[in-house]
C-alpha cells in the first residue's frame, strides 16, 4: 500500500529508506547523492515563473529534460516520418534540432505544418480532459503510424537510423540548467 507520506509495506509500517543512494522525500520524490544528485520536480507558485530543474547524470543521455516537453513528429511531403523532436511547449519550436545519438550533430526541423503534436493531455487540475478513441481507431492509427515510417527503420535486423532531436531552444535552457545546477562548472 502507498500513502501520500511515503510507501509502506502494510497499513501501520513506516516506509523505509534506503541507505546512501537515496532516501524518501515525503512521498514527492527521491533526493539521490552522487551520480543523480539535481533531481528536483519542475516547480511553481501560483503566478510566478517556472524554476526549471533537471536530474543530473555522469551519463549524458540520462540527464533529464527541463519543462513541459511536448514532441512533435515531422512529415514529408508524400506523409512519410522524417523526424521526432522534443521541445518545451513554453519555448515554442526553433528551426534545429540536436540529434539525441550525436548530440553535437543538428538537423533542420521541417517546415511547421509538416507535422503534429504527439503527446495529448489527459487530467488537467486533476480533472479528465480526454476520452480515449475506441480500440479499433487506435489499431487503425498504429498500423497507419507504422506504414509511415521507412522499410529500413522497420527492419529488424541493421535497421536504418531514425531522426530523434532536442530542440535547439529546450538544448540551449537544458545546458543552462545543467550549468548552474553544477555550481557554473
């Protein structure tokens, strides 16, 4: 059973914590030491900006992403996927992406209306917002997702490189973040 002060293993047992690498925050999070240490949720008060925070890492790739990120998948024009960029809804989109598997690489994102916003709120203020389409619909938009994509991406074995990219604007606050994070290292 989980409250919201923190995980038990029955009705009446304290959670317990673990030792060095992290412990409980209160039931919010885990405060991490070392490796992870930055992990704070993306916080703010009634009317005030947002304080971005990220999860630090001595793996690069799992260093986590500052605000309220939304991916947009670009087409082509004969409909075929050309690429999936993550961005920060707030930032708006720029006109390059930092591929993900070579993070010093870039591409241009494609024209604005060559694509579409992939992630669809469900609660907002912990009210429902969104009914989900009937399961058949969903079938019908996968199998049409997947035709979409190329054969060699589809392929299962030496399957062609698929075009995922940062933003160049959620790129440019994430390092930002990072910096001060580190203490401007």
């Amino acid at each position: 059973m989980l409250r919201r002060q923190g995980g038990t293993q029955g009705p009446h047992r304290p959670p317990k914590h673990r030792p060095a690498e992290g412990r409980a925050s209160q039931g919010v999070g885990i405060e991490v030491e070392g490796a992870c240490r930055g992990a704070q949720p993306l916080r703010r008060d009634a009317g005030a900006a947002w304080d971005y925070r990220v999860k630090l890492s001595e793996d690069p790739i799992k260093v986590s992403n500052p605000g309220i990120q939304q991916v947009r998948r670009y087409a082509r024009e004969d409909g075929s996927f050309a690429a999936d960029v993550i961005f920060e809804e707030t930032l708006g989109r720029g006109a390059l992406a930092h591929a993900i598997d070579a993070p010093t690489e870039t591409f241009a994102t494609p024209a604005e209306s060559a694509g579409e916003d992939l992630l669809v709120p469900v609660l907002r203020g912990g009210a429902l917002v969104y009914t989900p389409p009937p399961l058949a619909e969903s079938r019908a938009r996968t199998i049409d997702q997947l035709q979409r994509l190329g054969a060699g991406v589809r392929q299962l074995q030496g399957p062609d490189l698929y075009a995922v990219g940062l933003d160049e604007r959620l790129q440019g606050l994430k390092d930002r973040v990072i910096a001060a994070a580190r203490g401007g290292q």
